[in-house]
C-alpha cells in the first residue's frame, strides 16, 4: 500500500491490488480507523466514507484537488 501524502495524521495512498480490470485513477485516506475513498476526475469526490465526518470530507477534498498532480504522478508511476 504506498502512500503518497501525509497530512497532519490523514495518510493518503493506495492498495496495490486495485481490482481487475483496474479502477481508474483514487486515493484512500485513512486516519485512526476512519477511511475514506476518493475519485480523482473530473474533479475529485468521494466514492465511499466509513466515518470521517462531512467537515473533514471537505478538508479531505480540498487537500487531494490541492495534490491532484502529485498523486495522479505517483498513480501512473506505480501501475505504470
């Protein structure tokens, strides 16, 4: 699972195994054992939450469209 950003305790990353056929381009965040799921285009939003609350899925958005090119790079870095 790498992860590719670390804010505050939020830890953005990827599971390596992301399904076949592959989903296109997301980051999950995790912080203690809340996670969340984000799609990145076109804009980032959000696929599935499992406990972070609507104030914190917006921060959570924010800082991915913030990021959205460091973590689309690792992305294609990683799955190539």
């Amino acid at each position: 699972m790498p992860t590719v950003l670390r804010f505050r305790s939020y830890r953005f990353f990827f599971y390596s195994n992301e399904g076949s056929p592959r989903e296109p381009p997301h980051v999950h965040v995790e912080q203690g054992g809340r996670e969340a799921k984000f799609w990145l285009r076109p804009e980032a939003h959000l696929a599935y939450n499992d406990g972070f609350s609507a104030r914190a899925l917006r921060e959570l958005v924010a800082l991915i469209e913030g990021n959205r090119e460091r973590i689309e790079k690792a992305w294609n870095e990683f799955f190539g």
